[in-house]
C-alpha cells in the first residue's frame, strides 16, 4: 500500500511540473481531490501561426472593435493582450450533481470548490482589477456591485451580479491578486480564495482526486489540456439517475443509457500551423462506445450550416470503452464559424 501510494505521489508531482512552467499557477489553481483541472498555456496559443490566421479572417468591423478595447484595457489596466500568459481552473464536483432532482442554488456555490488562475506578465494590483472590472461592465448587460473587502487577512473584491431574473445562482464571487501581482484569482466563495492564497503562501500545490494525475499525464505536450475523472460516489450516482430514467420514460433513458458508465473525459488541443484536438470519454463499456461512434457517423455529415465544415473534419471512434472524437483543423475549416461569431459580436 506504501509504495502504491508513493508511486501515485510521484506521478502527480510529475504532471504538475509539465503541466505549466509557472508552479504558482498550479499552487492557486488545483483544490484539494478535485476532478476536473482545465490549463490553457495562452504564451504559445496565441503565438500559433493557426490562432494567428483565425485573426486575420476576423471582418475590418471586428478588428477595429477587438483594437479598440485593447486599447481601453491597456489604458485602465497597463495590460496588453500578450501579457496573459495562461491560465488554469479546477473545481471538486457537487456531491449530488448527477441527481435527477439536482437543482444548484447559493448554497451549493458556496460550498464549490472551484478557483480560476490567471498568469499574467505584467504585475498587477487590486485597482488594476477593479479598473477592469468597471471597464467589463461597460460593455456588457448587467453590472455587478463591487466591493473591496478583507477575507482571512487578504484584501479581495467582492462582485454582487445585481441583474434580475438571472438564470444563474451566482450572488457573488471574489476576485483578488498574488502578492506578487502575477496571478490573479477568481472563486465563488470566500473558502476557496483563502486556501488559494493560503497554497500561494505556502509554495504548496494540492493532491487532486484520485486518477486525475494519470488522464493528465496522457496530455503533456497540449497548449490545451483537460480532464474530468468522475469519483466513485458521481459514478454510483449516474448509473442510478441512468436507471431512473430509464424506467420512467423508455425513450430518454435509450439516450442516456451509453452514458451509465460514465467514468472520465478529457481534451487536449495543440496549435502550430493547424490545431490538433482530440475529446476522449471514457464510459466504462465497449458496446456503449461504440453505439455512440455509430451515431456520431451516422449523424455528423448531415449537419451544415456553420458547423458543417469543422464537424466533417472529425473523425469519431471506438477504442475500446472510449469514444475517441479527434482531427487536425484548419483556419479555412474555422473560417465559417468565425463569420457566425462576427456576426454575433457584432449584433
């Protein structure tokens, strides 16, 4: 048991010294036994001769809209695009979140486990951030209250949405810096935000859940890396809500049987020329991969519009009890949907 654990040990602290050249990144960012970690190295998408062309399709409308408000967050902030180096998310799954009758209110993002981490190039402060806040709101609908407060000895901001009818039940979120201004944070509670700090201080990272560390170990090298590994409990839980389903309504649970052993996803995209991605779910039993991989054939050249084109650069398969989604994409392949998203921006 003692070498098995010390083994799992070291191949976590291997993950995490690839995953990001900033270790405090990883200190702010990974909660205690989470099961979904999210990292996004921006210093080298963004350089990408790929992310690059994906730019120079965007309309002269939304070009001159994207310079604009660069030019005002430069302005406000002193930050320039660049100067987002990467970022990284994790959060622990709520308990009962694969329940037929799961209905999320305030108090279960009060007991989320969830931090975002942004790495940033250029030192930032707590008015830096609020300045960007404000600048935010600007441009959006809704605002957010916003007040500076101290939680566990840390100055923070805290953001109360005050827009109505909101189909979230977000009612507030907190937003601080490093001491050193590298690394801002972003939680949906105060708990959250002062282990953050509390890991930064420490020059500690934390332990995620079990089997998180090797479905990551399988994206090193990936500008993009993700992986959601479901613990046992959300496992028991889905099979039984699968269940459930099933005996009430017959047709639902047809669709939603494949998904009964569920057990982990993870997604990795690397940019160069083109982008390379691949989306891996893993449900725990050949015959359900495969039934999915048959529809995703069956169904993915009949779709158009915008999405045609990328979707018919897909290739779907059965590996095993994992249906594997992957291709090799490029800006030609994109161009359609960065039309749409002009289009939306603009409206």
């Amino acid at each position: 048991m003692f070498l098995s654990r010390a083994r799992i040990l070291l191949l976590t602290v291997s993950v995490f010294a690839g995953m990001t050249s900033a270790q405090p990144l990883q200190q702010a960012a990974v909660v205690p036994d989470a099961d979904m970690i999210l990292s996004v190295n921006m210093a080298e998408l963004s350089q990408s001769a790929f992310m690059k062309a994906l730019e120079a399709q965007q309309s002269p409308q939304v070009k001159a809209l994207r310079t604009q408000q660069q030019e005002r967050v430069q302005a406000a902030m002193g930050l320039k695009e660049e100067d987002i180096l990467g970022y990284m998310l994790s959060f622990r799954l709520p308990e009962d979140l694969f329940k037929t009758d799961f209905d999320p209110g305030p108090e279960t993002l009060e007991n989320l486990q969830f931090v975002l981490a942004v790495e940033v190039g250029r030192a930032l402060t707590l008015d830096d951030l609020k300045k960007g806040i404000e600048l935010l709101q600007e441009d959006t609908p809704g605002n957010a209250k916003v007040e500076t407060v101290e939680l566990g000895g840390q100055s923070a901001l805290q953001l109360n949405p005050q827009i109505e009818d909101a189909d979230t039940p977000i009612e507030k979120a907190f937003v601080s810096v490093s001491d050193d201004g590298k690394i801002v944070l972003l939680t949906l509670n105060e708990a959250s935000l002062t282990s953050a700090h509390a890991r930064l201080s420490g020059g500690q990272t934390a332990a995620p859940g079990a089997g998180l560390a090797p479905a990551l170990q399988a994206l090193e090298g990936n500008q993009i890396r993700m992986a959601l590994v479901l613990p046992a409990a959300a496992r028991q839980t889905l099979a039984g809500t699968v269940q459930q389903m099933s005996a009430a309504d017959p047709m639902m649970g047809m669709f939603a049987a494949p998904f009964a052993g569920l057990s982990s996803i993870t997604f990795s995209g690397n940019a160069a020329e083109t982008m390379a991605m691949a989306l891996n779910i893993d449900l725990g039993n050949d015959m359900a991969a495969q039934q999915l991989a048959a529809m995703a054939r069956n169904f993915g050249p009949g779709i158009g519009g915008a999405a045609g084109p990328f979707v018919r650069k897909i290739t779907t398969e059965a590996v095993g009890t994992v249906l594997r989604l992957s291709g090799i994409l490029s800006p030609e392949d994109m161009r359609p949907l960065t039309m749409e998203m002009d289009l939306d921006g603009l409206e």
